[in-house]
C-alpha cells in the first residue's frame, strides 16, 4: 500500500490540532534495528512513479563535494556521513533519523548477517545481488556495505540508479549507457573502470565523530593490494529488461578491479543467468513478528512515545513482514497522539483497505467492462466513463498506485478469501492476470492490458454464467 494513502488517511482519523516538531538527531543516541530507505538522496515511492516524477540518475559524489563543510546548514548537527542531509521538510522521519549504523543494528538473521559482513570485509569482495521483499533492509544493507568496503568517503564514490524509473520511459537504454558510460557510447571510458584516490590512500577523508565502521573497525589495506575503491548500486535491478541486462552483463565483465556491482532487487528471477551467475546472492527474509515488535518498541521508547502493546501487536501482523510499513505507520499514529489508542489501527486499516480491486473484478465478471453514464459536472451535463476501467483509472489516478501495485491488488484479490470463485474460473483468472502482469513489463501505456484483461474476464464470467451482458 503506497504510503501517501496511510498517511491521507491518518490526518482524518482525529480532530486533534496536533503540531509536530523535528525529530532531535544530534543526540548521539544509539541506533535501533529496523530496515529502512534512508538515504542521503531522495527516495521516490511507487506512487510518485505513477505521477510520473521519475528519480533522475543520482551519484553521492555531489553531496561528497560538500561533505566536510560546516557553514551549510543542511549538514550542520549531523552525525556522520552516514547521516542524511537535514531534510527540507519540518518533520524528520524515524526511518531516516534511527537509520541502522552497524551490521549489528540490522533487523536481519544472523545467517544473513554474517553473509553481509564477509562480503563486505573480504579481501576481493563479489558482485553482490541482495533480494527479498519489500520493506525488509535491502537499502539499508547495502548501505552499510558501501560504508565499511569503501570507508569514511564512500559517498564520493557510490553511484546510484534508480533502474524501475527507467521501465517504460523514453531514452531508457540512452540513459542506462550514460550511467555506465558517462563518455557516451563511441567512449571507452567506464564508470566501473575509472579508479579513485582512495584507492591508493583511504586517510583523504577522515571519519567524523560518530562514524564508526559497520563491522567494527576499517578495512586494512595491505601492501600492494588494490582495495575497492568505487561501488555500483542498481536498485529494483529486475526492473531493467532483456537488452540492458544483456549490456550490463558485458559492463560486468570488463570491470575493473577497484570496482564492484550491487543490484538489489525483489524478484531474482526476472534477471538473467549470466547475471546470477556473476553474483553472490544474498536473500533477506520478511521480518519475524517478535522483531518487528521489539524494534517498534525500542524506537518509540528513543522518541518518547507512548504506544500500547496492543497497537504494536496489531502493527506487526497488518504489515506481515514489512518493517518499513510498521515503523512508518507507528510514526504516523505517534503524529496524531493516537499511538496508545488500539482501535484507531483498526480504523486506519479499513480506511486504507482498498475494496476497488474486488469491486472491479466482480464489474467485469458482470460484463460491466466499459460503461457510460450522465452525471453534472460543473453544472453541464456530461457524459463520464463507469464500470470496471472507471475503477482501474480511479485506482492509478486518485490512489496513486502504479501498474505493479495494482497487479498485486488484483492478485490477493484472487487468491483471497472475501472473493467465492469456482477453481476453474480462479485458474483462468490467475492466467489472464499473468498474461497482463507480462505485457505490461513491454508498454508504456499500462491500460491497455489492463482492459485486455478485463475483457478476458468478462468473457470468463460469461462462459460460467456470471455475466449478463
């Protein structure tokens, strides 16, 4: 669920004039366990990408520039450069602030923990593929990988891209080559080939008070090792097609020594296997209930919140692994005072409980696919779209979600309980929804499968005598 909606939904549960300051991070407390997005660039949900406000190609090196300067007050109190720049907006987040700072913070296992440390502390450290679900601490572990591979300057070398902001844009492949090749294409010069300073001297830049390594202490350089000196992060890597993989799989054979690849991503399977077969993969799994509690617990405690056991429990089992989503909508209650109050989650989840992917399901198992109706609007009357694409424009439009996240709406609906279905319908169902799921990955104009699909039911309703048109 988009957290633009939890969070529209939150401000009307009370009446309450309710002001919020900024969260207090120069206090040097210790960090909490949780997984959380926090970076020193700005993230972008999967509702701003249904806004289309894509996320340009971002590098660290331009916050690295101004790292060390004190007279900017955007790095004024901060900690580390660990620590993101102080945000333009009044109110700083939990998941920024509490951030996790070593491996040990992480909400992980710790199997996967330790895989996490060897990798970052090895003497020729792999290509690294992190996968799992959303909300978990994909980010916030490569993070900490970047920090103890490349020491206190690694945010001049860490580039980041963004590759979901890529599907279905224009210039993808152009913008693609432009991050691996910032000489452009008849260039032999490439971003993983390029060698830094640091590789050759760590001490450039010193750690500030605070910034302690992840794992404990600084790499050792022995001599005449090449240590890596520059990392290449590809977010939601599984978003990036056949012909990019294809070219980043040639990028990643040409790499030079002092360079490595991290790709992150939800689904490993959507990446080839010359891909997978070049990294080490490191899986992280849903967070265990008992965690997510206790680190709910931990930060409200740091922020002095007063939240019911109850509300925590409640948290836990609606976010069903997802941390991101528990933390952020225990801040949000927290905001509205309504964090010791049980059946205030109660209300929170129904208001953001969306109901429109079953109600469009059962439209168009009716034959009601595309209907038009007369309504007043603006005092004329007007003739306005009704029926299962109303719905499915509804949804992307006013709700903000994006063609994956109404797929998936599309697909708990199918497989839940609330909806009675005969096997064989939900089979053919299931089908035409990954049918759809398919060709959306290959157009820009998401609709169109989606109206595909819809008609594919409609016909499905009709053959099992649940449509009247």
């Amino acid at each position: 669920m988009p957290r633009a909606i939890i969070a529209a939904h939150l401000w009307t549960l009370s009446s309450l004039d309710t002001s919020v300051c900024a969260a207090d991070t120069s206090n040097g407390s210790r960090s909490v366990p949780l997984a959380s997005h926090a970076t020193s660039v700005d993230t972008v949900s999967s509702s701003s990408r249904a806004r289309k406000e894509p996320r340009a190609d971002t590098r660290f090196s331009e916050h690295a520039e101004i790292a060390a300067r004190d007279d900017l007050p955007q790095w004024k109190g901060r900690r580390s450069l660990q620590d993101p720049p102080h945000s333009r907006c009044p109110v700083a987040s939990w998941l920024s602030t509490h951030a996790p700072r070593t491996f040990d913070e992480l909400a992980v296992p710790a199997g996967v923990r330790d895989a996490l440390v060897g990798a970052s502390l090895a003497a020729e450290p792999p290509h690294l593929l992190i996968t799992g679900p959303a909300g978990v601490g994909k980010t916030a572990a490569w993070r900490l990988i970047a920090r103890q591979m490349l020491g206190p300057g690694w945010l001049a070398t860490t580039h980041v891209l963004q590759a979901r902001d890529l599907a279905r844009t224009r210039g993808a492949m152009a913008k693609f080559e432009k991050f691996l090749r910032p000489g452009g294409s008849g260039s032999t010069d490439t971003l993983a080939g390029r060698m830094s300073l640091d590789a050759y001297d760590r001490g450039i830049i010193r750690a500030a008070e605070g910034d302690l390594a992840p794992a404990g202490a600084e790499i050792e350089i022995q001599p005449g090792q090449v240590p890596v000196s520059r990392l290449l992060v590809i977010e939601d890597a599984d978003h990036l097609g056949g012909i990019r993989q294809a070219y980043l799989r040639r990028m990643m054979e040409t790499v030079g020594v002092a360079s490595r690849f991290i790709l992150v991503a939800r689904a490993p399977s959507r990446l080839i296997d010359a891909i997978r077969s070049r990294t080490r993969m490191v899986r992280i799994p849903s967070t265990n209930p008992d965690v997510v509690i206790e680190t709910m617990r931990s930060l409200a405690t740091k922020e002095g919140a007063e939240v019911d056991d109850g509300v925590l429990g409640d948290l836990a089992y609606v976010s069903e692994g997802n941390l991101r989503k528990a933390l952020f909508t225990l801040e949000m209650l927290d905001a509205r005072g309504l964090a010791a109050d049980r059946s205030a989650v109660h209300r929170l989840v129904q208001a953001t409980t969306l109901q429109a992917g079953r109600h469009l399901l059962e439209l168009a198992l009716r034959g009601r696919v595309v209907e038009w109706r007369w309504e007043n609007v603006r005092g004329r009357r007007s003739k306005v779209l009704a029926g299962a694409m109303a719905e499915i424009d509804r949804l992307m439009n006013d709700h903000g979600l994006d063609a994956d996240d109404l797929i998936s709406q599309l697909h708990d609906v199918l497989v839940g309980r609330r909806l009675s279905l005969p096997d064989e319908l939900r089979r053919e169902l299931l089908a035409d929804l990954a049918l759809c799921d398919t060709q959306i990955r290959r157009t820009m104009h998401a609709r169109i499968p989606f109206e595909s699909f819809l008609h594919k039911a409609a016909a499905s309703g009709r053959k099992h005598g649940l449509a009247f048109g």
